[in-house]
C-alpha cells in the first residue's frame, strides 16, 4: 500500500505582506487573556492573523449607520 503524505500548510512570512496600504498609526491593544485566547483561535481557524482581524473589527464599527466612514 502506498504511502499517504500530507502537506502541512504554509507559514506566512513574519511582517506586513507587500502591497497593503501604508500604516498612518500604529496603537496597542490590551485585551484580556480570554479575548487574547479567543482571537487567536479564531486567526488561526481563519488562517488569518490577530491583526487583520482586529483591522476587520474596526472595519465593521466604521461602517455602521453612526460609523464615520472611511476617507
């Protein structure tokens, strides 16, 4: 019987990828261990990082009817 191999898969770069938009600011974030925990879980069901869900969240507030939009 033939060998099964599976490929794991592949680990993004450390650091912003190419071509996004440039960073205005940058701001921290404290959040508690359960959030910290459920972002992470979250990421990496995703295959996303922490931060790009964190830019999704702030995102979606923005767009909300009271939101300011985005210039």
């Amino acid at each position: 019987m033939p060998e099964v191999i599976m490929a794991l898969p592949a680990k993004r770069p450390p650091g912003r990828p190419p071509g996004r938009r440039p960073v205005a600011a940058r701001h921290s974030v404290r959040l508690d261990g359960a959030r910290q925990e459920a972002l992470a879980r979250l990421a990496e069901r995703r295959g996303q990082s922490v931060h790009s869900l964190i830019i999704e969240a702030i995102d979606d507030l923005i767009r909300k009817p009271d939101g300011v939009g985005l210039s």
